[in-house]
C-alpha cells in the first residue's frame, strides 16, 4: 500500500499528466486513501477532469472534490445565455432525447431535470453542457426508466463482469431490486470500482446503482 506522501506526489503527476488540468492553482492532500483537491479552476469542465485525473491513480479510495470554479472576466454570461447554448447542445446531440429534458440555470448553475431511457443518455446529458463557457456547476436530477425483470438483471450483469478483463468477478456480489441494483465485495483499484459500476449501468432496466463495493489495493 501506498504512503500518503507516495500517493499525494502521484496524484500531483497525474494532474501535471492530464493536458485538459492547470494544476498550478490545485492543493492536493492524502490521507489513509483519501484524496483531498482544494483551489481554484477557471471552469466546471476543468474540475471535473482534475477530479477525474486524481481518481485514475492507484491506491486512491475516494476523492473529495473541493475545488472552486471561478470564471474569467471572458467568460462570464447570463444565467439566460447559458440555457440557450445549453438547449443547442441538447439538440446538437444525437443520443439526447432532449424533448423529455428540462434545464433550470441559476448563478451559472444548470439543472438538468426529466426521465430518459438509458443511462448513457442521462451521461451524454450532463457531459453535453458541463464545458459550456459560464457554468460553475451541473445538477444531473434526470430519472431512468424502469424496464427489465430483476432476474434478467442480474444475469445480464453478472455476465458482463465474467467477459470484463478488468473486473474480478468472483469479489462482487450482485442485488437487485425494481430497477435498482447493489454491488458489494471488494475490487482493486478506483478503475476496477468504475468499471464494474460501468457495466451495472449498461444492463437494460436498471434505474439505479448503489455501489457498496470497498477499494483494497
């Protein structure tokens, strides 16, 4: 297992690593696993990468994203500019059933509300409007629809863990429940957690991942 110090200078490389991330106004703290980010970016899509780039790194458990937008004089906009580019990318998108979706801007934060059908479309959703220029922060409340048997779940998640070169299947329990679906057990790395939660999304019919699963490097 890694130190705190071992952890904090690799997560340090892999924000200098990740092209899309300005580490230079970027703190970064670890302790017993955990990955404190704090300072300031100029934009939401910056924030996110940098979150994104921190969780990559082996050994990390979990990460607290403290980390301040603070938008450049440029790219300051109306809470009403930002819902029109919001609703063009929405539209501009081809997997977005962008009629079932409706958007709520206050101060720079977007709302996105409404039901879809998958969750890639709620993905693509927020991924769509999270780099528009004058968003601080994306609130993804969109609902999936319910539409697969338990059992039929189940196996079908279970399968895609046994084909998955990244997930050892053999540590995590599968539950489901009306759509909603529980995993537990251990994986190895922050990756492996993803991936498996990856592919519990992707089964038809699942409108909901707790995901329990413990990192044990």
């Amino acid at each position: 297992m890694k130190s705190d110090s071992e952890l904090k200078r690799d997560v340090e490389s892999e924000l200098q690593w990740e092209p899309s991330v300005d580490e230079a106004h970027i703190g970064i703290s670890a302790k017993d696993g955990i990955v404190t980010l704090t300072g300031h970016v100029p934009s939401f899509g910056e924030k996110f990468a940098a979150e994104r780039a921190a969780k990559r790194v082996f050994g990390v458990k979990a990460v607290a994203d403290e980390l301040d937008v603070r938008l450049p004089g440029s790219a300051m906009r109306t809470d009403e500019d930002i819902a029109r580019a919001c609703v063009s990318a929405l539209k501009n998108s081809y997997s977005i059933p962008d009629d079932h979706i409706k958007i709520v801007v206050n101060n720079g934060r977007v709302t996105l509300d409404g039901e879809v059908e998958w969750k890639y479309q709620r993905d693509a959703a927020y991924d769509a409007v999270r780099y528009i220029s004058g968003v601080i922060a994306v609130i993804n409340k969109l609902t999936i629809k319910a539409h697969a048997s338990p059992k039929d779940v189940k196996n079908k998640i279970v399968a895609a863990f046994h084909r998955s070169a990244d997930v050892d299947a053999r540590r995590i329990d599968v539950e489901t429940h009306d759509g909603k679906v529980t995993l537990r057990g251990d994986v190895r790395s922050w990756a492996e957690f993803e991936v498996a939660q990856h592919a519990a999304w992707a089964a038809p019919g699942v409108t909901a991942v707790d995901n329990k699963m413990k990192i044990n490097p």
